[in-house]
C-alpha cells in the first residue's frame, strides 16, 4: 500500500513538472496593445488573399479568398488535409496567416482582442453526440 502511494505521488511531481513547463511556454498570437473588443454588428466573415503553412515545406492555404456574408452559410469540403480545420484556427486566431488578412464585419482579427473574438464566434462539430436514454 505504501509503495502504491510512494509511485502515484511520483507520478504526481512528473505531472507538475510537466504542467510548470508548459506554463513557461509563450504565445506565439499575441493582442497589439490595447487591443479594442470585437464588435460583431452583423457578423460576414472575409478571407483575403490568406496564405498559411504549419511548415515551410508544405503550403496548407495559398492567396485563399472568400467572403460569408451575414447570415449565410458555408460549407467546407474537401479531402483530409485540404486545410478545413486550418481556416478554422485561422479564424478564431489560433495562429496568424503569413500573408492576406481576415476580416469580420470589416474588422482585421489581428487587431481586435483574441478572447473577443472567440466569445463572438460558434462552431458546430460535424459529428453528432446522441444519448441512449430519455430525458426527464
């Protein structure tokens, strides 16, 4: 019994090392200073001429440009890697675009507050959670 505890919090001051190093970690997005709120008015989103790589061998998104207007959808479509989920993270400003900029209703997300901008925007996950059972 002694010897379980004596492992589990051995394990528990790897886990803290681990969490303490990853709380040394910087942002690699970062707010311009004072960066204002994002004021979503009536919420068209616009690509502009948006280039992205995770490495600079392989270009995920080159001169991408599409607008969304207000209450309009999108469909993204495409084979895995494509680069769907990168326009994503994109937008909600996860990493910023090498070139081109993205706007929401004609605000640059580079210069808008980051948690601003992820309170204004929702996502809705392609697959689909159903409970077995009734509600009451």
């Amino acid at each position: 019994m002694l010897m379980i505890r004596k492992r589990a919090i051995q394990k528990n001051f790897v886990d803290m090392e681990n969490m303490f190093d990853l709380l040394q970690e910087t942002c690699d997005v970062i707010d311009i200073p004072q960066a204002p709120m994002l004021c979503v008015a009536q919420g068209a989103v616009e690509f502009r001429n948006v280039s992205f790589s995770y490495t600079p061998e392989r270009a995920i998104l080159k001169n991408i440009s599409f607008t969304v207007p207000a209450g309009k959808t999108l469909a993204l479509v495409g084979q895995s890697g494509a680069g769907k989920s990168t326009i994503i993270r994109l937008l909600f400003r996860f990493y910023d675009v090498e070139s081109g900029d993205i706007f929401i209703d004609n605000q640059n997300i580079k210069t808008v507050s980051q948690a601003s901008l992820r309170q204004a925007i929702g996502v809705v996950p392609q697959d689909t959670v159903l409970f077995n059972n009734s509600i009451k």
